[in-house]
C-alpha cells in the first residue's frame, strides 16, 4: 500500500504558525526600515545590545533585569542607550541576593 504525501506536502505552505512567524518577520523587517539614525538618517537604527542591571528594590545591587537597550546605525556606528524598562527597580525576587539569604533574615542584609 502506498502513502499519499502530495496532500501533506501542498498543505505545509498553508500552515498557521509558519505564516505568523513570516508575520513577524516581515513586521520586523518595516520596524528595522522605518527607524532612521539621528546622526545621519540612515534606516536600521536598531536594539543591538541589551545592558543588564537594573537594581533590587529591597538590597539596591544590581540584578539580571535589562536595564537599558543599546542602539546603533550601522552605517555610521552612533550609540545610543534607552531605558528599557519604567519601573526604577526590579522586583525583589529576581535578585540575586535574595537566594542567598536564609528564611529568616530580611531581605537587604543585616545590619
């Protein structure tokens, strides 16, 4: 008995989450086209870095949260940095510390 896979074959075109991700792609694509360079007007001005350390809201050292995005023309190679987050701090939870402290003890260290 032969298996027919002229039908499967056809269908993987037509497959829903292939066409979201060419959605995205595509979107992201126009977004990288559309954002021009302050210094020289060049298009792809783009995220090419993300800086981690945003700080603990209980112990203030810093954490693996992005704290800002990194930007740069790659025509002409001009930085610059953006906040990546509004909240000031991260949640203490995230922080590094905060695995390191014993049940009892605060969070923020003894004093």
């Amino acid at each position: 008995m032969r298996r027919r896979f002229r039908r499967r074959r056809y269908a993987r075109h037509r497959n829903p989450t292939r066409m979201r991700a060419i959605e995205r792609a595509a979107n992201d694509l126009v977004r990288r086209f559309r954002s021009q360079c302050p210094a020289c007007a060049h298009p792809g001005f783009d995220v090419t870095d993300r800086v981690p350390g945003l700080p603990c809201e209980g112990c203030g050292e810093p954490t693996h949260v992005i704290c800002s995005e990194a930007f740069t023309c790659q025509a002409c190679d001009y930085r610059q940095e953006r906040r990546a987050t509004s909240p000031m701090t991260a949640e203490a939870g995230r922080c590094g510390m905060s695995s390191t402290l014993s049940p009892q003890e605060p969070h923020g260290g003894s004093s």
